[in-house]
C-alpha cells in the first residue's frame, strides 16, 4: 500500500509537491498581489486625470463667467471714466 506521507521514504511527487508549495505558492500570492496593486493604480491614475480635466473645465468657465461680467461692467461704466454726463 502506498502512503504518501511516511517521514523516511520521500519519493520524487513528495519532494516535487514540497518544492511547489514552498516556492510555487508564494510566487502565486505575490503575482496576485502585484496585479491588483498594479490595477488599482492604473485606475487611480485614471481618476486623478479625470478629476484634473474636471478641474481645468470649471477653471475655463469661471474665467470665461469672469471675463463676461467685466465685460458687462465695462458696458455700464461711462466713456469718459468720470462718471459725469455734463
């Protein structure tokens, strides 16, 4: 009968299983661990330059709100600059 687990008589599956999981099965965690590393920072990166763009847009309208209402002010004011129509 063969039994698989016996202290004194490793066969080569033994040693072979032994070696795969004693190198193979870190390797396989850090290779997990590595892809969702890299994952989660490839979308944080995305979000980061989603939200610059956002920020760039508000950024143009707000100069473009700014530059309208000067322009709206400048249309009030009086030609001469005084403020007196004599």
């Amino acid at each position: 009968m063969f039994v698989a687990v016996l202290p004194g008589d490793p066969s080569l599956f033994d040693v072979a299983l032994a070696l795969v999981m004693l190198v193979g099965m870190p390797l396989f965690v850090i290779a997990v661990l590595a892809v969702v590393a890299g994952y989660i920072r490839h979308d944080a990166e995305q979000y980061l330059e989603q939200l610059e763009a956002d920020d760039l847009e508000t950024a143009d309208a707000e100069d473009t709100a700014y530059a309208l209402e000067d322009e709206q002010v400048d249309e009030k004011r009086p030609e001469n600059g005084s403020g007196d129509d004599r």
